[in-house]
C-alpha cells in the first residue's frame, strides 16, 4: 500500500508541474497574439488579459507542487558539511534534490512572475522587451517536476 501511495504522490507532483508547464508555454502563445511596436530593446504592449490568467495559474501550480512535494517528502535535516559526508548515498542525494529544487522554484517562480505581471491591466506602457520568460518558467516547470520526484523518492528511500 506504500509503494501505491509513494507512486500516486510523484504521479500528483509530475501531473501538476506538467500542466504548470503547458500553462506557461500557452501563456507565452498568448501574448505573442497581441498588438505590439519594438524598437531596439524597448516594445510598445497592450497586456493580455488571457496571458495574465494562464500565467498566474502556472506560478500557483508551480508553488502547490513545491508545498507538496516538500510536505510529502518529510524533512531531511544535514545541519554540517561533516554530517553531509558521512551520511548515506540516499541522504545526500535527496539534499542536493532539494537545494536543487528549490533554485529552479526560485528562478522559475520569478520568470513566470515577471512574464505574467508584464501583461497585468494596468501595464499598457512602454519599457525593456520581455520576451520568453513565460515559456522558460513553463520549461522549468518541467525540469521541477523531475527533480521533486528525485527528491521524494530518495527521501523516502532513506527513510525505509
């Protein structure tokens, strides 16, 4: 019954950074549809409300499938570089699963943010060319997901 519910956690982590994904790249698509004028490094665009809400949707699934996959996961704790070494392959795996997923959260995060709030209503203006940072947090949506599933599996490996 373990093995199930362990199967049906990776599956939920990989189902939600996938559609977090998608929904990232679709954004994207979504703002190049709009009217735009560039000229050099700065661009002329009105916002896409569609954009907006897509990208929104990916930032929040991105973070739910952080917060599950590190609820899920339990807590591996290395407070010294020594306890780092001498601990067990799995440990030390998982450890280096979690910073990892944590920088691809933090720079994720902050692509689909930038790329989503450059087509909030409000910012009908002109300014520096934001271009690709929605479909690179989609990309590192994915790459997310495989590194929260290498981390749950080696933690809870480590554990047994």
């Amino acid at each position: 019954m373990v093995k199930i519910g362990g199967f049906l956690v990776c599956l939920l982590i990989v189902v939600m950074d996938i559609v977090a994904g998608i929904l990232g790249i679709e954004a994207e698509l979504e703002q190049n549809k709009v009217k735009h004028l560039r000229l050099w490094i700065f661009e002329c665009r009105e916002p896409s409300h569609e954009a907006f809400k897509l990208g929104l949707a990916a930032a929040g699934l991105l973070v739910l499938a952080h917060v599950v996959a590190n609820l899920l996961g339990g807590c591996n704790c290395i407070c010294s570089q020594d306890e780092l070494q001498k601990a067990p392959p799995n440990k030390q795996l998982s450890m280096a699963c979690l910073v990892f997923t944590w920088i691809i959260l933090a720079v994720g995060l902050s692509m689909l943010v930038i790329g989503t709030w450059s087509n909030h209503k409000s910012r009908a203006s002109c300014g520096f060319t934001h271009h690709h940072f929605l479909s690179i947090g989609g990309i590192l949506c994915f790459v997310h997901g495989l590194f929260c599933v290498a981390y749950y599996i080696s933690t809870t490996a480590s554990t047994v």
